[in-house]
C-alpha cells in the first residue's frame, strides 16, 4: 500500500492525549485519510475511517479523543476505540477495529513507513 516513507509530522506536533494530525495515505492509487495521535507515550496512526459506517471518525477535524482523553471516538454516533491498538470497545463499532497505518517516530519526526 504505501511505497515510500515520508515525514508526517514533526514529533512535537503529537501531544499525548491531544488534538491528531491528519494526512493521507495513497492506497492502490487513491488517497484515502488516515490520522496519527500520541498515545501514553508512543505514536500511533489508523486511517480515519468509522468501522460503522466509512466515514471520517473527526467532524471538528484533529478532535479524536474523547472527554477522559482514554478513547479515541467517532464523532458521528460515539463508536470507542482503544488508542493503542484501534481496538472496538464499545458503541457501534459492534467488535470491528481501526485499521492501523505503519508509523514510525525518529529524529524528532514521525514518519510513515512503506509496507510493501
Ligand atoms: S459512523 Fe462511527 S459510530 Fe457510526
């Protein structure tokens, strides 16, 4: 899926349990969203697509966390979803995760690593 490393963000852009960064991953030629949060330390990124119904998890765009900044949340109908693992963990996600995007933290940099 994705061919080429790249940088995302700059490390400093991820605060734990803060607002996300979004970007996007080219997938067999289209550009499909996908986003990075930090998460008790590490970094970790899915594609921003609800296991409910495919839409964006963000409606304010970099809000994925909920209140108790433990969960990432989809803000259409309140899907949960474990931010270290993209896990279902309740609400309409009905035991279907996130997708997880390879990235990798370096050098003050985070960067999205190739997988194929
Ligand atoms: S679209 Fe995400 S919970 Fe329904």
């Amino acid at each position: 899926m994705v061919a080429q490393e790249r940088v995302i963000c700059r490390s400093a852009d991820l605060v734990e349990g803060s607002r996300g960064v979004r970007f996007k991953v080219m997938v067999y030629g289209k550009e499909e969203p996908a986003f990075a949060i930090r998460f008790h330390g590490r970094v970790h990124a899915y594609f921003n697509r609800c296991s409910h119904v495919p839409v964006e998890l963000d409606c304010r765009p970099g809000e994925f966390f909920d209140d108790s900044k433990l969960y990432l949340i989809c803000s259409m109908h309140g899907a949960l979803y474990a931010p270290e693992s993209g896990r279902c963990l309740g609400g309409r996600c009905q035991g279907r995760g996130l997708i997880p995007v390879a990235v990798e933290e370096r050098d003050d940099f985070v960067l999205l690593i190739p997988n194929e």
